[in-house]
C-alpha cells in the first residue's frame, strides 16, 4: 500500500458534557496538529497517489471551516461531544467528499482510504480511518 501524508493545524475552543470529562467540561481551548494520510494500492498513472498540492490545499480548506471557532456555537454539533476522535471523523468524511467530488484530482477517485490524525501534544493523539 503507498501513503503520502499532508498536514496543517486547527485551533478551537469548545466543552464536555458528562463527568467522564471533569474540568473540559467547561470552556476550553484546543490546538491540534492535522495529519490527513492517502491510501492507494497502486500508483496513478502519473505514478502518484495523489497531488501533494491538492490534498494540501483540500486539508487546509477543511481545517478552516472550525479553525477559531467555539464548535459549541456550529449548528453541525449541536449537542455533540466533539472529542478529538469525533472530529477527525469529521475530518476524513469531509475530505472523503472532496475527493468524491473530483476536488483532488480524477486520479483521487483510485484511492483506497485516507486517515485523519489529531495530535493533541506530543504524547497524545487520536486518528479516524476510512475506505474510500
């Protein structure tokens, strides 16, 4: 299987509910590192697995819809616990679309799979991977 691996960042604020949370149930802020991995048994004809530039620009565009924003505020998550593993669902499904809609390229449309990683610091992370 061949990968390549585009990466931004998002930043937000947002809360918990439940006692499984403690003090995240108020208020807080988050900034998380966004890795976005594409998955594809064989290279493209132009012998890629997808254009850098466009999953770059694709992640960045994503990543820009919550990027500082309180996701308590966005209707989309209203009453949702946007846990860092909710939102690289999120992520992967809203960049799965993309490629579906032909934003990355027709040679996008061979992929197998993507990976949506948040890296809450250096010792914690939380990743969500789909088929395509």
């Amino acid at each position: 299987m061949f990968s390549i691996t585009v990466r931004d960042h998002l930043m937000i604020a947002h809360s918990f509910r439940g006692e499984v949370f403690g003090p995240a149930q108020r208020l807080h802020g988050a900034t998380y590192l966004v890795d976005a991995t594409f998955r594809r048994a064989e290279l493209d004809a132009d012998n890629i697995v997808v254009d850098i530039g466009l999953a770059t620009q694709e992640l960045k565009e994503v990543v820009g819809e919550f990027t500082y924003r309180n996701l308590d505020d966005e209707p989309d998550f209203a009453g949702i616990n946007t846990s860092t593993e909710f939102l690289a669902k999120v992520i992967a499904d809203r960049l799965a679309a993309r490629v579906q809609a032909g934003k990355l390229g027709e040679g996008a449309r061979g992929l197998a799979g993507i990976t949506v990683t948040l890296h809450e610091s250096h010792i914690a992370w939380a990743s969500y991977e789909r088929a395509l």
